[in-house]
C-alpha cells in the first residue's frame, strides 16, 4: 500500500510541474475572463486543481 501512495505522489507532482511549466503559454491579456486577464484565471483554476490533485493522494494514503 505504501508504494502506490508514493507513486500517487510522484504523478502528482510531475502532474503540477508540467501543469506550470506550459505556463508561460497562457501569460496573456487577451481572452480576459471576469475582467480577469487569462494569466490570473489560470493561476485560479491550477490553485483549484492542484487542491484536488493533493486531495485525491492523501485518500490514496488513508
């Protein structure tokens, strides 16, 4: 049980690196979402995924 939990770790955090290393893609003004350039929606919505991603690993581990 222990090695799936690291391994859910492991694909967490190479999720979240690849997830913001395209980041510089999205560092744009234009769409802009609720007034919101898109460079800050996005921070948003990772912060949201990043939070479900960690979620779902601590559940893994108990």
């Amino acid at each position: 049980m222990k090695q799936k939990y690291y391994i859910a770790v492991f694909i967490a955090l190479i999720l979240d690196i690849v997830l913001y290393s395209i980041f510089p893609v999205y560092n744009i003004t234009t769409p802009s979402i609720g007034g919101l350039p898109f460079f800050y929606v996005y921070q948003i919505i990772m912060l949201a995924v990043t939070a479900i991603i960690y979620l779902i690993v601590a559940f893994i581990k108990g």
